[in-house]
C-alpha cells in the first residue's frame, strides 16, 4: 500500500490486490488501493477509485505522432502476418480471425473518424511494438535489466523466454518454466536513490504485460516495473503471506487475484471463478476491443450516465463524445470508463453468506457502501494516524471510518443469533433512533448510527425473512380529537397512553423507570421507607429490593458515567442513615452501669431497640450482592478487547471502577458496623443473665427439669439467657437476615457466653470449694437444659460446637470422685482436649476430694508441662471471637425476577406513582393529557 494508506492499518509488503469492485473497461484504468487488508472485505465504493498521475513507467513506446503516420505504417509492416498466420498487433485480434480480420479493421480505420489519440496505443495497425525493460537482478548479479521487444499480444510466457536468453542463464540454471515475471510496484527510497520494492505480484502465464501496465496504473510517488524471479521462491512467499489472513479475508485476497487476471487477459482458475459467483458483472472482462468499448457506452447512456452514439451511427467516437462529465465536487473530467465503473459497481450484488452492514450515510463521498461481516467479531473505527501500525494492523479494527467523531475503536458488533452491538468508551452510537449505551441486540434492518456522520443499516441474508424494522413508525391515528392529542412519535391516543403507564405502574416486572433529575427525590424517598420499619412482613427487604432496582436502570438504561456516581450516592446514604441509627441507640442507653438490684432490660425491648440496626444489616447485605453482581458486569461489558482499549476507555475504565470499589467497601463498612452494634447491645444484656446458670439449681421446682418448647416450663433462672435467645433469632427472622449472617450472629452469643460462663466457674473455683460433685450436677443440668431448647429452635449445632469448653469442665467436674482420683494426667488430657494444660491443672488443683483427702499423685504434670503450665492463661479470651464472613449464596433477593411478594409490589408501585407525579408536575398543564400521566398514579 502507498504511505498515506499504510498508516490505516495495512500491511507493509504485500502482492498486488486489485479490489473487487474495480473494472479494467478503460486503458487509463488506475491502479488504486492495493492492499492486502481491503476494508471491510467484499466492500464496494461508491464512487470510482482515487485518481493517481501517470506514474515513470518501464516500457519505452514510441507513441505515433501525425506526421510520422508512413513510418508507423512501415513499422506495423514488419510485424503484420497475412494470411492463415493470424497476427496482428491489436488487442482486439486476440480472438482470432487471421489477416482478413486485420485487413477489415484497417479499411474501417481509414474511412472513419480518426481513432482518439488515447486510444491509439491498444488498437488499429499503427500500434508499433514496445521495448520491455525486464529487471532480472535475483538470477544475474552482473547486469541491471535487459530490454526485449513487446507487443499488446506478447504473453509473459513468451517475454520470459526472450529475457532469458538476453540474460544468457545456462540450461543447467533450469528451463524457462521454473522462472515467473513479477509485477512490481516500490519508490526510490532506499540509500543513494536506491529501489524498494513494496508490492509484489506474480503476472500469470496467459497474462499480456503490455495491456496489463495500460490498464492498471501505480498511484502518484509510486512506480512499477517488471522482475524476472525464480518461480519457486516466489511461490514461497506467497504462500508465506496467504497463511497470515484467515477465512474470508484469504477469500477475498483470492478473488483480487483472479480480477487482475482477467484484467490482463489470464483465465481465473475454476475455483477462484466459482468463488465470484456471488458477485454479478454485466460486461466481460475479458475483452478490450474498441468495438465493444463502444458497446459498453451504449448500455451505460441506458442506465442514465452520459449518452453515447451506437456502434452502427459512429463507429469510431470522438474524444469530446467519450468524454463523461465532471462529477459534482470533482478537481477535473473524469477518464472515459469512469461512469461505467460507477455502473458495474451498482450491479455488484452483496453477500449471500455473511450479514454486512450498508452505508444510508457517509462522512465522504468515497466511502464504501457495502461493509461484510468476515468474523464473528467486527469493529468499526477510525484509522490512526501516529506511525506504522503494528503486525496484526488496525488495533483489530475491521472497517475503518474516516470521519472526526468516530473514534479509534468505536463500536464492536458481535455475530450470533441474535448479533450485539456494543459501544467503546465514550463513543456515540445510535441503536434505531436511541442512544445505545450498552450491549444490546441487533437484529436484521436495524439502523445503527455512528458519530454524526454515518449511518448503516444491518442486513443478515441467513436470517430469512426479516420483520417490520423496529424503528419503522406505526399507522398514524384516526383523525380527530384523539388523533390530534395522541403523541406524535408513536402515534397512541392520550387513552392508549393512559393504559399503558397503568399497566407499567401495576406491572410485576422487576424494573424502575427514572430521570436522572428525579433520582435524589427518588432515593430519599426510599430511605423514609426504610425509616418507616419497612412496612413489616415480607417488605422487611423493600429498601434494597429498590435501591437495586435504581442501580439496575442506571446500569441499562444511562450513560455509563452515571452508575458509579449513582453507586456511590447510595452507599453515602446507607451509611449516613445508619449512623444516624447507631447514634439515636447510643443515647437512649445509660450513661453508668445499672445498680446490683435493678432490673434489666428485657428481650422484647432490646428486639425493639435493635430492629432498625437488624433491618440495615439484612438490607445492606443484599444491596452489596445486587450491587457487586452490576459492578462485574460492568467490567465484563468494559472490559479491554484483546488488542487494548481505545484511549479514552482506557483512562475512564479505572476510574469508575475505582468509584465503584469505594462504594463497596462503604457498604461494607456498614455491614461490619451493624453486626458489631447489634453483637454489643446483646451481649451487654446477655452478660447480666448468664450467671443464673451456675448459681441456679434445676432441682428445686416440683418434678424432673426438662426442656420444653415454651419458656414457662423451663427454670425461672434460665428464662432470661433463654428468652434472649429467642427474641435475637425472631428479629433476624422478621428482618429477613440473610441466613449465614444469623448463623454467624449466634455463633458470637455463644462464644461469648460460654467464654464468660467459663471464666466465672475458673474464677469461682479458685476463691473456694467451688469445684465439687454436687454443684457440677447442677451446672451440668442447667447446662443440657439451656442446650436442649437451642436444639429445638434449630441452633443445636451451633450451641454444642461453641459451648464445648464449658461442657468439658462440667463433665470433669461430674466424674465420681472414686474414677476421678484413680485416673492419671495423661489420661484425662486424652479425655479432656478442650482444656489447655493450664486450664486443666487449675480444675484439679482446686477439685475437692472431701476432708482430708490429699491429691493423687497420679494428677501431677510431667516436667515436660510444668512450663507450659506456668506461663499458660487459664481464662478464655475475648478477643479471639470467630471473624464475620460475608455470604456468597443464598441471597433473597434475585435480579430479573417478577415480583411475587405481595409486600415488594406495594411498595414498588407506590414508588411509580410517586415517580408519575414528578413527571406530571414537570410538564405543563397542557401536555398532561397527551403524555397519559394525568391520574395515571
């Protein structure tokens, strides 16, 4: 490609690739945009090629003047073959016909017009042959070029032959078969003005050099000449470069191929042939005879270009009369062949295999109008101009727009059934008339803007028969009064608009409509709902459920700026509104610590306390998983394409991302502060109730201890530590807590307790005859009481694996004191894991066996553990508590879901009520109506 185009993504050495929607009618035919990475394969223009200045060229030909019309003749003499020989130096004797054939052109020469001057060289009898400038310096490192004689018919089979024996190869170098003639396009650029070839192209047997540097010429600062190489390597390199592209591109690469073949006179192999079936040519491009040429300008004068005369009234047309006019905005007249190429560019059809995209509007007039979907990604971009592009080319960008606004990665579209369409970072896009500012699908006839410029619609052949296109306006209303308040863009009566915002009001669907002007009106009235208790019942989870419905319409329907600002907004509310809570609880508790005799707090007022706290907690856990599900989505819709973001996605992508962890970890934050507040506040009114469990005897009521269901059977000095209990598990219930956090709430009650039972009973034990048979009997029972109800209500399992310190020094102390005195150290660490050696020593130690009895000696530490034992703790600490793990699983709340809580609809519609008389008093008076909002709340 030339070095304004190479920038755009192509590759740096290539062979020559002729587009597919050029033609080869005109012998000023130029060589345009050669390049291995054409646009959006199977592309077509909309207007002719870019114009490129004749160029130096390799062949010499000594162009006839008027007066040396006799030399010409004596020359073409030299050359003419009469009779059977059938030679004759015109392109149009290339399908036979002998000397009469030339004869009878030569008489019609001479009674026509003159034959225009541009014309000249390819037909009549005054064609003299050419010299060829042969570049052979891969097989003779001695000599530059050698020059042979060539004529329009000479074959490059036949120019090989002579140049190799102008070059005089032995024939030991190989027959004339294992070398090829290349046509190549450089610039002088290397060192001293040195050649450097960029395009390489291999000329077909058949192929006539001569007609082919005529009819495709190099663009401006460009040259071409012909090498001679050695066929094997340069079907090396060829194959090297074909195993770069892939699938339809390589496709498309070999359909180039095959025109520029024909171009020049070459067959197109059958399968190349078989691959051009899909597209439609209406004239051969086989044949460049003036008298078809003239043909051809009669059927372009039928489809409405510039008429031409019949071959039968001008035979030979003048200059003036072949000349088509200007196009609009042109620098210049254009060459004669150009409104045929605009012709047989028309006709092309397009793909039968692969959806594509066509142009309705363009940024300049040569943009393609046809762009093929060859991957099952495609991106649209523009061509950066910073260097030479990297290998891979483009950034993987498919389809380059030139325009301002379109961005260096703008737009990525995605094959499937059905497609999706994706905007990059800051890029404008328009899905069907709307701002599209996610990933959305994109379906048959579907218009897709880009920037302000482009406009494309989206055709897939596979698909069948497509329906109505989505943005294509209904009917019209009836007209009338009705039909004149109706709304003008989709054509519905103020009824049928009246009808539908109902129905979008009392809809079970899981969505919430809103402006961005409306959105702080919105949130606060949500938080007032939350004040409000949430209404009890099932709408315990009412604040979350439409705080994530707010994130969820951000996410889908607002620009992307806008759900990090909305995220952070939430979460900046939650924790203001908890704090508030946690500040309200702090000041109703008193200042010093209640009196020995006063009573303390029941559980019913401490679950009245704590229930906002609790609602909070349940509601904050489930908006932290709504929220952290849009947020993964949002990196996954992001996310970089393997070949990199644009620049603008790449400096925006962290910085919401980085807003959006703020919000997290605030929310966060506030979990963490409301399972703390609600642990302390319980654990404060457990630790006044817990020491009635050692102090109690189970056995003073009437008839066995047992556990029961109902608090009334149980002993009156368990009643409080049990009811509590009770009361924390029906909060988190009513509250709808998520269940880990439940699990993990009781699981600290229990590791407080039983660490402050523990340290009591260890305390107690060392300040006198504590430790004895008879009182543990009696903290054993108390102990399976309190066990046995949490069995009942579901916490069992909990209770026994955090009370088994506790458990371990009761059934120590239980043991009869005859097994008890004969068992040995080693044996009850065995029998006794739970206790650390310090622990278990203080216990026996201070056990009493009965008046003057000593401790056995069995009961003695081994030297080894006196140590240990010394230096040990024999109290629990609190500080070692189990960590708050947030829950992954087992959410109530479940985006995209219909509402079935009866609770949650109420809410939610009364939410859209409220968001219909913002609407409706934004809007005058008199466009109440006509939108459907006036007494649709």
């Amino acid at each position: 490609m030339f070095p304004e185009e190479r920038k755009e993504g192509s590759p740096r050495f290539g062979k020559l690739h002729f587009p597919v929607g050029l033609w080869i009618n005109s012998p000023k035919k130029r060589l345009a945009k050669m390049s291995r990475r054409w646009p959006s394969v199977g592309s077509v223009k909309s207007t002719s090629s870019d114009t490129a200045s004749r160029s130096s060229e390799t062949v010499e030909l000594r162009p006839p003047g008027k007066s040396k019309a006799a030399r010409h003749k004596r020359l073409s003499n030299l050359f003419h073959r009469s009779g059977g020989a059938g030679g004759g130096t015109g392109v149009g004797a290339a399908g036979g016909g002998g000397g009469g054939r030339w004869a009878s052109e030569k008489k019609l020469a001479e009674l026509a017009a003159p034959v225009p001057e541009e014309l000249a060289e390819l037909c009549g009898p005054r064609q003299p042959p050419g010299i060829l400038k042969i570049f052979g310096g891969d097989i003779s490192r001695g000599a530059n070029y050698k020059s042979v004689l060539a004529t329009p018919r000479s074959t490059a089979r036949q120019l090989v032959r002579e140049a190799l024996e102008r070059y005089g190869l032995a024939p030991e170098e190989g027959p004339p078969d294992d070398y090829v003639l290349c046509d190549v396009v450089g610039r002088a650029a290397g060192p001293g003005g040195a050649w450097q070839a960029e395009h390489l192209r291999p000329v077909g047997d058949a192929e006539r050099p001569l007609v082919l540097q005529d009819v495709w010429q190099p663009k401006a600062g460009c040259s071409r000449r012909f090498e001679i190489r050695r066929r094997q390597e340069v079907e090396r390199a060829c194959e090297a470069e074909d195993e770069e592209p892939a699938g339809a591109e390589a496709q498309g690469r070999r359909l180039q191929k095959s025109r520029s073949r024909a171009a020049s006179g070459g067959p197109a192999p059958p399968k190349e042939r078989a691959d051009n079936l899909s597209l439609r040519r209406s004239i051969s491009d086989m044949n460049l005879s003036a008298k078809k040429r003239r043909e051809r300008k009669t059927v372009l004068s039928v489809a409405g270009g510039e008429a031409g005369p019949p071959p039968t009234a001008a035979p030979a047309a003048t200059p003036a009369a072949e000349e088509p006019a200007a196009e609009p905005g042109g620098g210049g007249a254009e060459e004669p062949a150009d409104g045929l190429e605009q012709l047989s560019q028309c006709l092309i059809r397009p793909p039968s295999r692969h959806p594509y995209f066509l142009l309705l509007q363009g940024y300049d007039p040569q943009d393609f109008v046809v762009y093929v979907m060859t991957r099952p990604r495609h991106v649209f971009g523009r061509p950066e101009r910073r260097g030479p592009p990297e290998k891979g080319g483009g950034g993987g960008v498919d389809t380059f727009l030139d325009a301002p606004d379109i961005l260096p990665r703008h737009c990525l579209v995605r094959a499937g059934e059905p497609a999706l369409v994706r905007p990059f970072r800051g890029a404008a896009v328009t899905h069907n008339g709307a701002p599209l500012l996610r990933q959305a699908p994109l379906g048959p006839g579907d218009l897709l803007g880009l920037g302000q410029h482009f406009l494309l619609v989206y055709k897939d052949p596979r698909a069948g028969p497509a329906p109505p296109p989505a943005w294509l306006p209904r009917a019209g209303p009836a007209p009338g009064l009705a039909g004149a308040l109706g709304c003008p863009g989709c054509g519905r009566s103020p009824q049928e608009r009246h009808e539908a915002v109902r129905a979008y009001v009392e809809s079970r669907r899981a969505e919430l409509r809103f402006r961005p002007q409306e959105e702080e009106a919105l949130l606060r009235e949500i938080l007032r709902l939350a004040d409000g208790g949430g209404g009890g019942g099932g709408a315990a989870l009412a604040p979350a459920f439409l705080l994530g419905l707010c994130l969820e319409h951000s996410a889908r329907a607002l620009e992307p700026a806008h759900f990090p600002a909305l995220l952070a907004r939430v979460a900046q509310l939650v924790k203001e509104a908890v704090w508030e809570k946690i500040k309200e609880i702090g000041e109703r508790q008193p200042e010093t610590e209640p009196e020995a005799g006063a009573e303390a707090p029941g559980a019913a007022e401490v679950a009245a306390e704590l229930r906002p706290l609790v609602l909070w907690l349940a509601n904050a856990t489930e908006l932290l998983n709504l929220a952290q599900g849009r947020v993964l989505e949002l990196e996954r819709e992001l996310e970089p394409e393997p070949e990199g973001p644009g620049p603008a996605a790449a400096a925006a992508l962290p910085g919401d991302l980085e807003a959006c962890d703020e919000a997290l970890a605030a929310l966060d934050e506030v979990i963490m502060s409301t399972f703390q507040q609600c642990v302390y506040y319980l654990t404060k009114t457990l630790y006044s109730a817990l020491p009635a469990l050692l102090d109690s005897n189970p056995f003073s009521g009437a008839g066995e201890p047992s556990a029961a269901p109902d608090l009334g059977a149980m002993p009156p000095a368990l009643r409080p530590a049990l009811a509590l209990y009770g009361a924390a598990l029906q909060l988190g219930r009513d509250c709808q807590l998520h269940p880990a956090l439940v699990s993990q709430t009781f699981g600290y009650l229990f590791f407080f307790s039983n660490a402050s039972l523990f340290n009591t009973l260890m305390e107690r034990g060392s300040a006198g005859p504590f430790f004895q048979w008879s009182r543990a009997v009696r903290v054993r029972t108390n102990l399976d009481l309190v066990l046995d109800w949490l069995q009942g209500v579901g916490l069992g399992d909990i209770a026994a694996e955090f009370f088994r310190k506790l458990s371990a020094t009761a059934n120590l102390l239980c043991t009869p004191k005859s097994s008890l005195s004969k068992a040995t150290w080693a044996r009850l660490r065995g029998e006794y894991p739970a206790l650390t050696p310090a622990q278990l020593h203080h216990v026996l130690s201070h056990y009493q066996l009965g008046p003057g009895r000593g401790r056995p000696e069995g009961w003695s530490p081994p030297a080894e553990e006196r140590e240990q034992i010394a230096a040990g703790d024999i109290f629990e600490s609190f500080t070692e508590h189990p960590p708050l793990i947030l829950p992954g699983e087992g959410f109530r709340l479940r985006p995209g879901e219909a509402v079935s809580d009866e609770a949650l609809h109420r809410h939610l519609c009364r939410l859209r009520r409220f968001l219909c008389d913002l609407e409706q008093g934004s809007l005058p008076a008199n466009q109440r109506a006509a939108y459907g909002l006036e007494g649709a709340a």
